[in-house]
C-alpha cells in the first residue's frame, strides 16, 4: 500500500435509524453516492463515517441521508464501533421498515 489515494472522512450525526433494517438503508443510500468507498454505521450511537473521495463535501451526503428519511448533521465525533445490539422494530415503533 505505498500508493497515495486521497481519501477523506466525513463523519454524520444520524437520527432515525433504529434496527438493522434502518442500517441497511442508510448504507445502500450513501453507497449510491459518487465517490463514496466505504460507510461504517454505529446504529447504538447513531454515527455513520463515510470513507472515499468526497470532494463534493458533506452535503450531498446530508441530503441522500433526509431524502430516505433520516435527518443527519455532520458531526464532529469521530465513529467508535460499539458491541452491535439488535434492537428490534417493534420494540421502538415508528421505524421505517415496520
Ligand atoms: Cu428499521
């Protein structure tokens, strides 16, 4: 690996994502985004960071995030995996895939 490749790391503050399914679309909805090579989603702490050449900035990612229904701010924190707790659907309610 001692080729330089520009990436940059956006991290986003994400609300709404409540189980694996919320996950899985916030992953699918960043993935469709030019440039964008890896996204590591935190569903305990609600961070998502997105990995890749994102030249075009935080804000094409904002907005791919509130069109599929989940406000996010770019946040300052940095993503710390946290033990993966499945939180299910029914338990919170008002979840996107219920
Ligand atoms: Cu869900």
């Amino acid at each position: 690996m001692d080729k330089e490749v520009l990436v940059d790391i956006i991290n986003l503050a994400v609300s709404g994502m409540t189980c694996i399914s919320c996950v899985k679309h916030v992953e699918k909805a960043l993935n469709s985004i030019t440039g964008v090579e890896k996204v590591s989603v935190d569903l305990a702490s609600g961070l998502v960071s997105i990995e890749g050449n994102l030249s075009q900035g935080a804000s094409v990612l904002v907005e791919a995030l509130n069109e599929e229904g989940y406000p996010a701010t770019v946040s300052p924190k940095e993503l710390v995996k946290t033990q993966a707790k499945s939180n299910s659907c029914k338990s919170t309610g008002g979840c996107c895939c219920n």
